[in-house]
C-alpha cells in the first residue's frame, strides 16, 4: 500500500464544562440518545419521528409554518439555505450588521448575487430600528430584510418584534436569525412576523452541533416557488428538500444524519417537559446570579444592560490579563471552556455562555470560582 | 403561549439490520464513540483528533493530498463541496451518466453554471471507456471529467484506472464518486490521478450518516486558487474552510459536527485495524457467498459479473411478487432493511447491501433465509 496504515487509537475527550458561545454541554440523555441504533432514513419508524421533531421545533419557534424541520448539516447553512432560496440575482435586500453573523449575511447576500444595503451598528449593540427605518425610506423596493436576533459574536440582542414590523410596512419578507437565541429567550416567529429563520443545534437547544433547525412562513414558500432561476445549490434547494421532509410520499433526497437527529428530538423533547417560559426564566435567572459574579470580579460588561443576552455574556478583558493565556489555564485546571472574542472584539473580551444545560448552579460556582483565579494579580 | 407544548416523548428506535444501499449497521464501538462528551470545536484535544482523521481518511483513500477532510454534512454536500469549487460559469465539464448519481452530478454542473458535456451508459452497466475517449476527442476543450465510481443506485462499479487515464492524457482534471467504494473495493486515489474525491460515513465506513469525507490533488487546489469568481456557496468555499480543517492557527468557520466526528474516527480506526486489504477482501468473500444464496433462490443480477459491486447486490423482483410489499414484510417480521429500485429501476430491483459492519455471515444467513420466506410462493 502507497499510504501505510496509521497508529491511531480511539479517540476519548476530555470532560469539560463548555461557557463559550457553543457547543454548549450536552445533557447525558441527549448523548444516550446519539447512541440509540441507526435505523434507515426511509424506515417507517424514523420517518414518524421527523413528524415528531418538526411539531417539537415549531413549539421552539412558535410557528404553526408548514415548514419546520432540522437542515442536514451546521446553522452555517441554514443561513445560507435561507438566503439561496429566497434572493436571486438582482434582488435588494437590506442586512444589519452589528457583529461577525451579520457580516456572514451580508456575504451570503453577495455570492447569492443580490443587491446590499448595509444597516451598521457598533459591535455590542443592538440593531437600531431607526436605522432600519432610513434604510427602507431610502430603498422601499428592498425584496428582504434580514438580521441576527441574538450576536453570537457579541451578545447583543436586538428587538425582533419591532425591526420585522417595519420590514412588514415595506412588503419585505424578513429573514432572522436566531441561532443564539431559540430556548433562551423568547423567539415569536408567528407574533412577530418572520418569515424565515434558522438556529443551531449547540446553543440553547444543547444537543450536540451539526444541525440547523429552519422555518419558512407561506409567503417565504410562495416566493421559493415564483423564483424564476434555479436555487444555485442543490443539496440546499427547498423544492427538492421539502419532498422528503413533508408530503405524502417521502421522497429520497439526501440521507439524513440519522442519530443527530436523535439526539436534537430528545433534546426538543427536553425543551418540552421543561416548557418554553420556564426554560426562559431559568436563562434569566441564571444570567442574573453570573451577572452578579462578574461585576463582584470587577468585570464590565460589553452590552447595555437593557439589550444583554441573558445567555450569552461578553465582559472586558481586565487591563493587564493575557485572555488566551488566561483561558488556556481555565481549560488546564479547570476543564472550563469560554469563549474568545471574534472579530473587532478580538483578544479584548470573553464571552461566557450560560445555554441551555450549561445555563445551571454549579457551571456558575465553578466559572466564578475560576475566573477569580485567573484574574486575580 | 400560540403552539401549544406537544405530548412527545423520547424516541426509541426499533433494532433493525440495515443491508439496504445505507446507512449500513453500525457497530456498538462506532455508537459508543458517538456518545462520549462532547467538546468545543476549537478545543485542543478536539483539533489532535482532527489531525488524526486527516491521517486515518488519507490512508482509507489512498492518498497524500494535504487538503483531505469530512465535509460536515451528508455525501450530497461532498459532491456539490467538489463541483461549486472545480467549476467556474462556462467551463466545459464531462459527466458520465449510468444511474442516479451521475443524474446528481450533471444537475451539480448546470447550478455551478458549467456546460454540460453528458457520456451515457445504462443503468446496471458500467460507463463505457470508449465513450468517454470519443466525448474527449469531440471536446477536447473539457476541463473536468466526473463520474461515479460505484453507482448506489444501480449497484456497477466503473474501472477508475481507465477512466481518470484518458482525462489526463487530455489535461482535465477528474472528480469521482466514490460514496459507495470507499472501504469495500480498492479506491486509490494517488495511483488512479483522481483531482477529487468525495464519499459518505454511511457506507462502507459503517459510521452513522451525515458526514462526507472529500479529497483534493494539489492540481485541483491550484485550480481552486486560481478561480476568478468566488465561490457561489459560502459554507463550502474551500478557501475558508481550510483555514478551520489545516494551517498552524485554526480559525473559526462553522461548529463542526463534534460527536459525529468522533463516531467517524472510531470507525475509520476500526478500518485501520482490520487493514484495507483485509477489508476488500472480507467484502469479497461475503459478496461470493451472498451470490450464491441469491442464486439459488432464483435471483438474477442486474450487473454483469465484472462490474458488480460486492458491497451492493442488485437483483431483480421476480415476476409476481409485490416488490414493496416484500420489503415491508422483512421489515416488520425480521427488522431487516434491504433497498428498493431508484429511477428507472424503481419497483423493478431490490438492492442488497453487504457494506462495513453489514458484511458478516449473520446478516448473510438471515437475508438469505427472509428472502426465502417473502418470495416462495
């Protein structure tokens, strides 16, 4: 044989407690579940269980949309599949930046061959509505309007209900996502209008990362259906995807990811039994006792109080601390993992997630008690 | 709350014996690995095991390209991976077609814009060297040559050797599918001039579905380099997820698909274990076996002796049986999976896998003896 054989042994992971900004821990039923025995993608009994998983997620989102089901593969591309089915060239859309995933939006929009217009805020805080406003007076023939409901990269949260109101005024169809925020904050997607979202599988939801759970409104699916140049992708190309996600007959499309699946539906299942608003306050409530930490440690935090993802909480790096270094040895001594900054916030902050199991007591004795450790001089 | 909390509980998925076209059984190592806790994608320890699948997927392919790697999401994603990154709008692109997938890769070439050169064979058999020589001769201009190296849809292996030779020796580079022969049949990527590959876990790798291992010669990253239109899909511009899967800083592109990947190592050590001689042979002998009781039975094969595929067993329904209705018998009586007849095939063949785990006696014996029981009449 040209290329030898490798030595190589199974691989065990360390047990760490992950604070970053996702993947967050992963309850043991959900890895139990990731182990249950692999069925079939056409086998009667997992096409019964993807009935299951997209009445479970359109509880998350609220929505009643038909179109409700988990994309095969990361949130990167239920973001992509949101912007490929929905701009085709020459169409206007406005995106709102305000950290790393409105760029990635923005960037989407572009090599989907659409026409931008930017809405920037500063990085850390909220979109802002009246920007929104000025963006649509000046472009109300904008198709689409599309922003992030929680800043992953920052922990910002903007006002969802509000920016898709105004998009409604101008006819535009709002795409949103809501990676970081499904099942730690309230995401309406009915209430508010949205009319395409997607998340992620690792964030409030804690199953394990892979999946992109997506919703389509009936005006995102009759624009889908009125494009008039095929979806330039076609693993992502919903009038493809939906005959085997929906309808009577499941038609072979692509073989789904069997046991993340499992793992995703009992995580949902989770989500249930605990019910949405509990689920929510327990974020709240949690965030608050962190909150209360940190500022005792003399941390500041990046986002307005007002606009603070309860789940999600980027402080300052203190003057005179190597962060890496710092996180480094939270990862060594303590097998506590946080989040580095991204972007312009680059080696000047920490985000320290607390979503969905990781959102619990003893994550936050443990990084409280740690973070006192690196930091103090 | 608007969608009220559904009464769902956690799924328990029937045992099944999965000797359809895969997923194929998965062993309890394989499952295990999938449940073991999960870490950050950007963790250490998680990036060593990175490094050590590149090792583990170069030696299964053959191959030393640097730029090899599982794409995080199913084999669909791999192909599209190969061609939204080889094809530029206006290249010229041969694609040979004798099943399903070869159908895939040409509908891959029109959404990337390419011109669509097809070279086709029918179902059953494998794709015609002469033909592909002729395409060339007439098209001499053809930049990339595709074709699927064991067609899942109709159980043929086409002789890689060949095929890859005269696109050579016409200077066009070679994509092939190789989701069906990895880990069953010799795939030598390096020996062959293969510029780029792409196969699934589902297979003959026996790991659970979702993830599509891809590899790239440097000629065809020099091509990838060197295009000037960015890439139409973000999530699988190569430019960006390199930065993530090589170099000496990882930088962040998307949450990659932890437990999954581990699944993926702990069955690619399995295949380093056994070796991949013993493993092709091992298909070998099972497939001989499998061949006989068939036979025996009164199935006839749809591929002729040379071609067949030993992973993949496609055999005539015989006239008289209800091809479905059987399918559900082996289901509910036996909890066995095997394939049903895609596309022109479709209610006329019944495929037989015998991939990865799913290639041992027991599975042989009890296929044989269920087989038996749903066609005597």
């Amino acid at each position: 044989m040209k290329v030898a054989r490798p030595e190589i042994r199974s691989f065990q992971p360390p047990v760490r407690t992950l604070m970053g900004p996702g993947p967050s821990d992963v309850p043991p039923r959900v890895l139990s579940a990731m182990a249950r025995p692999t069925v079939g993608h056409l086998d009667p009994a997992f096409v019964g269980m993807m009935d299951e998983l997209k009445s479970l997620l359109r509880y998350a989102f609220q929505t009643e949309n038909e179109l409700t089901f988990p994309v095969s593969a990361p949130g990167s591309v239920g973001m992509e599949t949101c912007f490929v089915n929905l701009v085709s060239p020459g169409d206007k859309v406005i995106v709102c930046i305000n950290g790393v995933f409105g760029q990635r939006m923005a960037e989407n929009v572009r090599r989907a061959g659409g026409v931008l217009v930017i809405v920037e805020d500063p990085w850390g805080a909220p979109v802002d509505p009246a920007k929104v406003e000025e963006a649509f007076a000046a472009n109300p023939d904008a198709a689409l309007f599309a922003f992030v409901h929680a800043e992953t990269s920052t922990g910002a949260l903007s006002d969802a209900a509000t920016l898709a109101a105004i998009a409604r005024r101008y006819g535009a169809l709002t795409i949103m996502d809501c990676v970081t925020s499904l099942g730690g904050v309230p995401v309406l997607l009915d209430a508010w209008g949205i009319d395409a979202a997607y998340s992620g599988s690792q964030k409030c939801l804690s199953s394990t990362p892979g999946l992109s759970p997506v919703s389509f409104s009936p005006a995102a699916v009759e624009r889908i259906r009125a494009r008039k140049t095929p979806c330039p992708s076609w693993f992502q190309d919903l009038s493809l995807v939906l005959g085997y996600w929906s309808g009577a007959k499941r038609t072979y499309h692509h073989t789904a990811p069997v046991n993340p699946l499992y793992g995703l539906h009992e995580s949902l299942v989770m989500l249930a039994e605990e019910g949405l608003e509990a689920a929510w306050q327990r974020h709240r409530d949690n965030h608050l006792q962190l909150r209360a930490g940190l500022e005792a440690l003399g941390l500041n935090f990046v986002v307005r109080e007002d606009a603070r993802l309860p789940q999600l909480n980027t402080v300052w790096v203190p003057e005179g601390i190597d962060e890496a270094a710092a996180r480094t040895r939270l990862l060594q001594e303590f097998g506590l993992e946080i989040g580095a900054g991204l972007g312009v916030l680059a080696g000047k902050v920490w985000r320290i997630g607390l979503m969905g199991h990781s959102s619990r007591q003893a994550n936050i004795a443990l990084c409280l008690a740690a973070l006192k450790t690196v930091i103090q001089r």
